[in-house]
C-alpha cells in the first residue's frame, strides 16, 4: 500500500512540474551506519537512485535506496536490509559559477528485514529524513555531489511490535539531467 502511495507521488511529481522544468536521473554509493532501537548495526554499504525536477533553486525528488548492516553475536551474526522509498523537497543555494550547497527534508517507507539463525523478521513503517550536501557542476548535463543524510523511522515488526530505526548515511552521487 505504502509502496503504492509512493508512485501515485511521483506521479503526481510528474504532473505538478512545470513544463520547464530540469528533469534528472541520479545514482548515489556511500556508507550507512544504522542503529535499530538502540542496537548498533554498524557501518554498510548503501546505494540508491532517484528521478527528479528542478525549478530554479527548488528540486523535488522520489528515489528508492539500499540500507544494510551486521549485528554480530561472537559467531552468528544478525544481517539487516531495508529499501527506503522516499520524498524529498531540496533547496539549492550556488556558491560559485559550477558549484552549489543544498539542504533538504522529505518522508519516507522503510521496508527492512533482518535474518538471523535461519528465520527472519520484517518490519515496515514511515519515517522522514533531512539531507544536506554539496553539488559540483562537472558539464552541462552532468552533477557531481557528497550528501550527507539522517533518516528516523517508526517501523511494526513481525512478533515483537515496534521498533525505532536510525541511519546515517554519507554518499557520493552524480545527477545526469535528461
């Protein structure tokens, strides 16, 4: 349902922008260090994509992005994957002729996993994220950024109700401007 939500977002993303609007695609990797009511995961790999648009120094996007980490116990280990859908409203201050720095909040749906001795526990739930990052203008369709992000979920899991969900995340991205 959530997941639907979110498409219906973009989709009025779409709709909404004005005809002059720049649209891109973005790629991003970096590093996450995710935390699940008060237990540390560690640092993981994260990755994502988006679509968006931008308006003078407003863009809006939708993306989807890749949270992981490990819990280990001495000898087994609990492994954690979450996608998180997202929303996000930036704004884009330039601070020379290439380069700009942008901040930024949005909403989200976290939808996580975490395995361990053979069985797993999902959880899902909203959450909201603020980013904040720097941008550099490599030609004229392509742009280089370091975002850092902080994302707070509410999450229901399977048997054991409700548990809080915090990330970290620092990536490298590039925005190609179609």
């Amino acid at each position: 349902m959530h997941k639907l939500s979110l498409l219906a977002a973009t989709a009025l993303l779409a709709m909404a922008a004005p005809a002059h609007a720049e649209w891109y695609v973005k790629a991003s990797v970096g590093q996450s260090e995710t935390e699940v009511s008060g237990v540390d995961f560690g640092e993981a790999l994260t990755y994502g994509a988006a679509l968006g648009a931008g308006v003078g120094p407003v863009r809006v996007e939708a993306g989807v992005d890749r949270l992981g980490g490990e819990l280990s116990l001495g000898g087994p280990s609990i492994d954690a994957d979450a996608l998180v859908y997202s929303g996000t409203a930036y704004l884009d201050l330039r601070v020379g002729q290439n380069a700009s720095i942008y901040a930024g909040a949005g909403l989200d749906y976290v939808d996580g996993e975490a395995s361990f001795f053979g069985s797993s526990i999902e959880a899902s739930g909203d959450g909201w994220h603020w980013s904040v990052g720097g941008a550099y203008r490599l030609n004229e369709r392509m742009i280089a950024e370091a975002q850092v992000s902080q994302l707070t979920a509410d999450l229901d899991a399977d048997f054991i109700g409700s548990v809080d969900l915090d990330a970290t995340r620092v990536t490298l991205g590039l925005r190609l401007e179609l």
